[in-house]
C-alpha cells in the first residue's frame, strides 16, 4: 500500500478532534468490505465517545449481521426519513468502499446539498472528486485494510477492541477470498497481525463468512454449477445467469448469490467469468478475473459498471435473455485480451 500524506493525515485529526457528528456511508449492495471497514470506523468512533451512525443505500446481507451493532444501521430503503435526518444534522459524513457518488443513488440527489464535511476512504481505481478529503488507495486489499491505516496514522493510542478488529477483519476477509488474492503485500498480514492481538475469533469469523450457506442456497449453487453455467474454453470463460423465476423457485434471499462468480475461475484455464441476475427492471452483472484482462474495463464499456481490475459490476437494461446474448457475443471483441498471459 501507499504511505499516507502526512497532511492529510493531520487534516483528519483535525476533522476528527473538532466534530462530535459522524455518518458513515457505504455502496449499496454491501458486501463484506462495505460493511467490515464502515463498523470498524464506527466502534473506534463510538470508542471516542462520538455521535456516529452507519448508514447503508439497502439491505445488509444476512451473514454480516453478526457483527457488533449492524442492528443499529440506518437503511435508507426502510427509513429514508431518519437517513436523511442523521446526513443533514451530520458534520463528518464518511464515505467508505466506493469511488462514485452513483454508488449510493439513493443520496445522489440530496448528497451536495448536506453541509457536513465529507471523507472519503476507498480503494477503488478513478475516484470522483465528490469529498472534500479523499484517502484513495488502490493498491490496497481492502477499505477496511485502508481503514485501519488511516486509523493508527490518526490515533497514535489506537485501542483496537474486539468489535473494531472483527469489523475490519471480516472486510480484509472478504474482499481478498479470505486471503487468496489482492493480500500479497505484507502491509495487509501486518494490519491482520494487529487485529488478532485484540482476541478476535478468526475461525468464528471464517464460520460466519463462508459457512453459513441455507439449504435453499446451497441448492441453488448446485443448480447453477450444473444447469447455468456455460463454458466457453476458446475465450478461457465460463458464466452463469439466474432469472428470477428461478430464484423464487429456491426461495431467495439477499446474499444467496453472493460468491457465486467466483466459482468458474477455479475451473483450469478459465480466467473470466460472469454472473448476470435478472433483476425486477435491470439485470444485475458481475464479473471475475484473473491475472491482466480488466473486468473493470470490460463493465464499464459494456455493462456501465466498473470495479477493479479482477471484480467488477455493472447492470444490464435489455432484457435478461438479450443480456446473455449481448454477453457471448462481446467475446471475440476481446479474444486477444481473454487469451494474452
Ligand atoms: P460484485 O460483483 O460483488 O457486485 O461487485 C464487485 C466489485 O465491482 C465491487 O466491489 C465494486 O467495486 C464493483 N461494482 C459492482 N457493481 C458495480 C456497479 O454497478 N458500478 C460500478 N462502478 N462498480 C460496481
Ligand atoms: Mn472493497
């Protein structure tokens, strides 16, 4: 990872020491590294004796919810109202685990009107020049990783307690696949190092992160390995799609899916995939590599996503069987780059 400015650094003591209001704000969708790094800010927050609040554009999905006061997170799809109450009456939103303000659409209109001072903490490449500090690593594994940086630049006391541990653990977790990629940098086993000091269960952890599939879910992968997915070995990619007929079918719930991209890549050779989910009015779109060929590259310029180099997003508004269609016909287009390294 980078080393932090010293001037920033300074600038959030600062914003820190001179504020008793805190938001923080993550990308809709949460995953493990939106939630992990906004919680572990919030317990050092709230450690400080701070008036902090998480707020999240929807749903938190089931398996994080563990984690220590995720009860009291603000949705703004559930409660708009008092969302946009704790942003007005804020004087530090921080903005954590994305680079564009459409990130967080449901806020998009209202976001330059709140006068509180913003930060943003991210590791997302091309971040939107939308606050008025910007903590932007993108070599880093994680926002949560990024997080407990800044915070043992900022506190030189840092008290890691248990819930501020296992919040940033569960992110530096997640967004590496439990460390089997983005974490070959030292930086990251010196951060984890650290958080284990504080008396976290990492395999607890580990329980409630991976092992913690329902009965319908862990059908509805099976389904999919064997129905849904396509392999296309001439392009070294594979993909799978789920209509929403078929969720239903398996009794879906927010967080059913997640992961399930990641499998084809573990097929020899295969160093692209894809997961479209068809959504009520857009197709959710999610993709994977490995090596050099740029997910993100290829979402943003199809799929109006983007992401990181490996994983990357993005949405669909043809319908779902023209999306798939769209899908394998975009192939050839990047033969060369699907077949390079
Ligand atoms: P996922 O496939 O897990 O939804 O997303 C993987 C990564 O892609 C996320 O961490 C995020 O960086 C990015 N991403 C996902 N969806 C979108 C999207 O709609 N737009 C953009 N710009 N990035 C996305
Ligand atoms: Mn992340």
């Amino acid at each position: 990872m980078k080393e932090i400015d010293i001037n920033t650094i300074e600038r959030l003591k600062k914003i820190i020491t001179e504020s008793s209001k805190f938001v923080i704000v993550c990308h809709k969708n949460p995953d493990g590294d939106a939630i992990g790094s906004s919680m572990g800010l919030y317990h050092y927050l709230k450690n400080e004796n701070k008036d902090v609040s998480v707020v999240t554009p929807n749903d938190i999905p089931k398996f994080l919810l563990w984690i220590e006061d995720t009860d009291k997170i603000i949705q703004i799809n559930a409660n708009r109202k008092g969302a946009i109450e704790k942003f007005e009456s804020a004087d530090v939103i921080f903005c954590l685990d994305f680079n564009s303000i459409s990130r967080i659409s449901a806020i998009e209109e209202e976001f330059k009107s709140f006068k509180a001072t913003k930060v943003l903490i991210d590791h997302h490449p091309f971040p939107e020049q939308f606050a008025d500090l910007i903590i932007s690593d993108t070599s880093c594994s994680s926002t949560a990783e990024l997080v407990y940086h800044v915070l043992k630049a900022v506190d030189n006391s840092l008290e890691i307690t248990c819930s501020l541990a296992e919040s940033l653990y569960t992110g530096i977790s997640t967004d590496t696949g439990g460390f089997s990629f983005n974490s070959s940098d030292p930086s990251t086993f010196y951060a984890v190092s650290d958080l284990l000091k504080s008396g976290l269960d990492k395999d607890f952890i580990h329980d409630k992160i991976y092992n913690n599939y329902s009965y319908d879910r862990m059908r509805l992968l099976g389904y999919c390995l064997e129905k849904k997915m396509q392999y296309l070995p001439e392009y070294r990619t594979a993909f799978m799609s789920i209509s929403k007929k078929e969720l239903e079918e398996f009794n879906f719930q927010i967080g059913d899916t997640e992961g399930f991209v990641n499998y084809p890549l573990s097929i020899k050779g295969i160093i692209f995939s894809a997961l479209f989910i068809e959504k009520d009015n857009l197709v959710k779109a999610s993709f994977r590599s490995k090596g050099s060929f740029p997910a993100n590259q290829f979402s943003s310029e199809n799929f109006n996503g983007g992401g990181h180099l490996n994983a990357a997003g993005g949405e669909s508004r043809i319908t779902y069987e023209e999306t798939i269609e769209k899908f394998k016909s975009l192939l050839p287009k990047y033969k060369n780059l699907l077949l390079k390294d």
